[in-house]
C-alpha cells in the first residue's frame, strides 16, 4: 500500500505538457545580437553537446525540443551521480515533467542534502523555501604617514603548484557557446581561442588560454558547473557553500541559452561566467585558488568572500576588482605569472611610482566591451579617495579600441613617465610597446590585459616596466 500511494503520488503530480515552462521568457538572442556572431553546432559530438545545440536552436529559432530531450536521455545512459542529476533536472525544466525533479532528488540525496532537498519541494510544490544574505563590500581605508613619498605597485603574488586545487569557471574554459565551441562541461580539453575568432603567435585567450599554459605544472584542475541562481527582490543571485543565496549574478549571465529554468525564480546554470558562480563549488572542493571574471560587483563580492576563506583568487578580468582595494588580500587582477623550478610564480613584478609623479589614466564613457578601458580610472580614482595621496592623475578618454596612442601623446606632452593603461588589440599594444622601448624609466600599469594576448606580451617583454592591478600596495 505504502508504494501504490507513492506511485499514485508521482503520478499525479504529473506533468505540465510546456515544453521549456520558465525559459520561453528570456531573450535567448541577446548575447549573438551583442556580439553579431552566427552559430553554427555541425560540428559537436558527444550527446552532451549536442543535446545543448539543439537546446539552443530551439530557444533561438523558436524551435522544436524533441531533438534536445533526445540527446539528453541518451547522455543519462552514460552519466552517473553529479552528472545524471543534473541532466535529470534538465529535462525536468525542458519537459515540464516534474517527475524527474525526484528522480535527481534521489541523487542528490547520497551526495548534496541541499540540493535533494531543493529538487524534492522543486517536484512536490513546484517552488522550494531558501535562505538569502546580502553582502556589503566596506570601504577601507589605508593609514599612512604625512610623510609617505612613495607607492610600490605589482609586489604582491603567490605561488601554486602540484599541491594546488585550482577551480575554475566553464565559459572560456573548456566551453564557448558564443562561439559555437560544445563538449563536456569538465572536457581535459581546454580552449584557447573564443568568440574572437583568431590567435595571436598561440599565445591563446581568456581563462582558457591562460589555465592551458598554467598546465605546465601538475595542479589539480575543477570546473564548476550545474550551479543554481535564485530570483529575489528582481536581481539573482549564486549560493555560499551553506546554500545560502549572497552573490548578485547579472542578467546577461541568466539568459546564456545553455541555462536551464527550474522554475520561474530558478535558473540551473551549465556553462559558469565569473567568481560569483564558484563559491560553492570552490569550498565543496577544497580549493586553494579560483579562477574566474571579476567584471561585475557580485563577482568581487565572492572574491572578498573566498579571501576570507584563505581562498586566493586570480581575476584577470578586473573591470570591478578596484572594489577590494586594501582589503582582498589574496585577490589578483590581471596578473601575469611565469613558471620555475615546477611552480607558477604569479604577479611580483613591481613597479615604484613617486606620489607626486604625473600619472596618465586611460578612461573611457562608452558601453559593453570598450567599457573596459575605464577600469585603469577606477583604480585611480579609488586609491587617491582611500590613501587621501595628493596623486596627479591626468585622465585621457578614449572612445574606442586602438587609442592608447591618445595616452603616450599626453605623457610625452605632460613628460610623464608613468601610463595606466588596458591593452586588447595589436593598435592597443604597438604605440605603448614603442614609449617602453624608448625610455627605461617609463612604467606601465596594465588593467583587464593579461587574458589577450598583446596585454600578455607587454607583461613578459617589459618585466621590469609593466606591472598589474594590486589589490595591496606598498607605501615608503
């Protein structure tokens, strides 16, 4: 009796015969108009990808499913654990079958308590009851001497090695839906060239190409995926390792069409963008470091988070990572590394710039991509408020990529000897490559540069002139 009221149970709990219930709200094409790229999935292989690819031409195309569930089911025959509970609350959200929500419960169960208990009120009530902590970065401020004539920028780093565990995100990783780029979402098979569409003397991009040459030393290598994001008070928000909903994730993030949509306020996120996704994942595995994006508040709030946990962070997108000035310790903005003697050496590569030298500022007002350029302002601008140094700080504006000339035309103009710069493109990087060439004294500080290949170039060919984003520097 007790396993026919079950079954009766199951069954009428039943299904809602909407395919894809809560995802057909979002605007799936908003990255590719962004962007103005075309997919094109011929070539994937592995049920995983192309169950994805199908997903996505559905969402997109305002297609048909089928073929998505298809490949799903057959990727539950080859799963196991993690795996197979994920992709049972995938076709759980496709489906609208909630039926499968209890079979990923029964999952969950033996090896995440917090998410068996989610999927179990997800398949009985259809909504599920959660805990939410807002995480307020504080402003600090450094005490120093009246007498402080000195500031010593790109001396702090750290070292990792075999002992390491190095979790990181998906996206620009082993993934890059943007660039029609599917395979399992923990593939050994790192990507190193994305969206952009070459390489430059195979020096690779992003996170991928960065952690495909940290591989040189046998760390321990995780990604971080199947990571929910709950709705709340309109903004989303990723979970601490207690489950508890604290990291804001932005809206770009949420319509990935990869995303799976529990329910309304409810979203199961595959390919991971950014520190704010990782943190649970990173305390669940034992991480030494993390990598990921650092380009939203959200993502350094998770930063601050995981130092505080001894966890270190390398953020080689840093747009936001000025936030944590004086206070993320063990956070790493556009760092450079080299390799020796078996061990990644990263950052420790410092430049000294007097208080009172003029310093040449890139700064931009435009939007999305080239909003990057601004971030050299924000880490000015926030060290002279928090220090309260009298900086001279010349702000040159630029209004798109390839304009560093604007900032080496003002240092020469002003005989300056100091540029903070961002460096994207080959335009970017030839006229400051020329200004270090000629002067020994001239120093750069380079901003959300290390993931591209000319920024990664100006770090390793002027070693002792081209310095990072330091969350921690030194005053004499």
């Amino acid at each position: 009796m007790k396993y026919l009221l079950l079954i009766m149970f199951l069954l009428l709990a039943g299904c809602s015969n909407e395919f894809d219930e809560f995802g057909k709200e979002h605007n799936f094409s908003y990255a590719i108009s962004i962007y103005d790229v075309e997919l094109d999935y011929s070539n994937v292989s592995g049920n995983i990808a192309k169950a994805d690819a199908a997903l996505i031409k559905a969402r997109i195309n305002d297609g048909d499913y089928q073929e998505a569930i298809k490949y799903y089911k057959k990727a539950l025959e080859e799963s196991e654990g993690k795996d197979k509970a994920l992709l049972y609350e995938t076709l759980g959200s496709i489906t609208g079958d909630r039926l499968y929500y209890y079979k990923a419960y029964e999952i969950w169960k033996n090896i995440d308590p917090w998410r068996a208990e989610i999927d179990y009120s997800l398949f009985r009530w259809n909504t599920f009851s959660y805990q939410w902590r807002d995480y307020e970065i504080q402003e600090t401020y450094f005490a120093l001497s009246k007498e402080t004539s000195k500031i010593i920028i790109g001396e702090s780093g750290f070292e990792m090695d075999e002992e390491d565990i190095l979790v990181s995100q998906v996206d620009r990783v082993t993934r890059d839906w943007l660039s029609s780029q599917l395979q399992d979402y923990d593939s050994e098979n790192i990507l190193t060239v994305f969206s952009e569409g070459y390489d430059v003397e195979n020096i690779g991009w992003h996170e991928g190409g960065r952690i495909k040459q940290y591989k040189e030393v046998n760390f321990t290598h995780k990604l971080s995926y199947g990571i929910l994001a709950k709705k709340i008070e309109g903004k989303w928000y990723a979970p601490n390792e207690e489950g508890i909903f604290m990291f804001e994730v932005p809206e770009d993030k949420i319509i990935y069409p990869t995303n799976r949509f529990l329910a309304e306020d409810l979203v199961l996120i595959m390919d991971t963008h950014g520190v704010n996704m990782l943190v649970y994942d990173a305390l669940k595995e034992n991480a030494t470091v993390v990598m990921g994006c650092c380009d939203s508040v959200g993502k350094v709030e998770a930063a601050l988070y995981l130092n505080e946990k001894g966890i270190k962070v390398i953020c080689n997108t840093d747009k936001y990572l000025y936030l944590g000035l004086g206070q993320a310790k063990l956070s790493y903005g556009s760092v450079p590394f080299k390799i020796e003697n078996s061990k990644i050496i990263f950052g420790r590569q410092k430049i000294e710039i007097k208080v009172d030298e003029t310093i040449i500022v890139m700064n931009t007002t435009e939007d999305y991509g080239t909003s990057y350029y601004q971030t050299p302002t924000l880490y000015f601008m926030k060290l002279k408020k928090i220090t309260t140094l009298p900086l001279d700080l010349e702000i040159v504006n630029v209004n798109r990529k390839s304009e560093t000339y604007k900032l080496v035309e003002k240092a020469e103009e002003l005989n300056a000897s100091v540029i903070a710069g961002r460096v994207y493109n080959q335009e970017d990087y030839e006229p400051l490559k020329e200004w270090l060439k000629n002067n020994g004294n001239n120093r750069l500080i380079l901003f959300h540069s290390e993931p591209y290949p000319y920024g990664y170039k100006l770090y390793r060919e002027f070693s002792e002139q081209v310095t990072f984003e330091d969350m921690m520097p030194r005053f004499e």
